[in-house]
C-alpha cells in the first residue's frame, strides 16, 4: 500500500455531506468488517452495494469501485477476497482528504 494523499473536490454544494459520508464510509468498514468475522455474507454484499450506490455523489470514486469490488466477493462468498478489498478500503479511508474551495 502506499502512503500517497489522495485528494477529492466535491461538489460545493455538497461539501458538509462529503464530510458527513466519510464518516458513514468509516462505519461501513467497522460493520463489515464485523459481518465478515461472523460470516453474515449478507450484510457484506448490502454495505457494498450501498457503497457502490452511493460514493459517487459524494466524490468517492474510488470508494464506489471499492464497494462494487466487496459485492461482488460477498456474493462469491469469498472472505479471503472479502478480507482485502476491506484492507483496500481502510487504505483508502487513511489517505483521503476532502478539498473544498
């Protein structure tokens, strides 16, 4: 994994929600990480489709990858895959910073 900042823009309409769904994104990692201990698949493939859903609107491009990437290994039931798009995604949550104007 590497160290680099990775900066988004959102809209400046919608600046105080960017902040607001990085946090959301920081739950949705603790929770699937957590349904992931206790194999509740499910729960896994509804927080990655959220996420897939959702980031973009924020700015989270890469979150939205992330989250269509976790779908799909839930939906494979592939923990092994599971267990690192989430270290994927707590790499990610580490370097991103909100930019706003």
């Amino acid at each position: 994994m590497t160290n680099r900042t990775i900066q988004i823009t959102p809209d400046p309409d919608l600046a105080d929600e960017a902040v607001w769904y990085k946090g959301k994104l920081v739950e949705y990692l603790h929770a699937a990480r957590e349904a992931v201990d206790t194999q509740d698949i499910q729960s896994v493939q509804t927080i990655g489709h959220r996420m897939k859903g959702s980031a973009k609107s924020f700015g989270f491009d890469q979150a939205g990858e992330i989250g269509k990437t976790l779908e799909l290994d839930a939906k494979n039931n592939d923990t092994p895959a599971m267990k690192r798009t989430l270290a994927l995604l707590a790499d990610y949550m580490d370097r991103v910073e909100i930019i706003s104007d």
